[in-house]
C-alpha cells in the first residue's frame, strides 16, 4: 500500500511539471523558468495539494452552515455573505492546482550598451552656468 501511494506522488509531481497553463506556454519563447525554482516547484506540489485539500475541506466546512445560516434569515446582507462564502471556496478550492515558480530568467540577449545622448560639454560648447558662489571665508 504504501509503495502505492508513493508511486502515486511521484506521478502527480511529473504531471505538475509537464502541465502549464496556455498563457504562460505562449511566452515560453521570451523567458525560461530558473533551475532551482522548477525543482521546488516539483517536489512542493504533492504537499501543495495535501495542503490545499485540507483547506478546501475546511472552508467547506466553515462556509456550508454559515450559508444555511444566512439563507434562513431575514437580513438584508444575506445575499452579499453567501457571495462572500461562495468566493472564498472558490479561491481555496479552485485553480492553480500546480505550485508554479515565481521567478523567471530571460532568455533574450541582453541589450547592448545604450547610446549616450550629445551634450553641448561633449560637443566643445560652453554651457553658461550660475554664477560662482562667493567664498564664506576670503583668505
């Protein structure tokens, strides 16, 4: 049983690797995941759906009375509550099911050295500029 369930784990953690959501597989092109990162990734996302479920099942089970609560009310903010509720096991149940990195290394050459924009001072023209202060202390 065991064995089972690692193996079960391991299969789970190469699937969180290979799954990507679309937007971030069209700019796959312009940047690349960091190493370190892409191995946290993968080997948090067992843990992160442990974690995730046992906080879905909780909110659930926080929200569903307090829905049943407020649906036998009378109250006026009845309505916004249960929009609340259905909101926040929306966001603790719902995607992303995968721990993505958060950091991303560019894979585009690095720009080249700026052009330094014309000054008169570079160009050999004198620049009038304020006046020299006069010393506090003249010698």
């Amino acid at each position: 049983m065991r064995r089972t369930v690692f193996v079960l784990i391991g299969a789970l953690a190469l699937c969180g690797c290979q799954t990507a959501p679309r937007d971030e597989m069209s700019t796959r092109e312009s940047a690349t995941v960091h190493p370190g990162d892409a191995v946290v990734s993968a080997l948090g996302t067992p843990f992160y759906l442990v974690f995730k479920s046992v906080v879905c099942v909780a909110s659930v089970a926080i929200a569903a009375p307090v829905a049943g609560l407020t649906a036998l009310s009378d109250s006026r903010y009845a309505p916004e509550v249960q929009a609340t509720l259905g909101d926040g096991v929306s966001q603790n149940c719902g995607p992303p099911y995968v721990l993505r990195p958060y950091r991303t290394v560019s894979v585009e050459p690095a720009p080249g050295p700026r052009p330094i924009p014309p000054t008169p001072e570079r160009e050999g023209r004198r620049v009038p500029g304020p006046a020299e202060p006069k010393p506090l202390f003249p010698d």
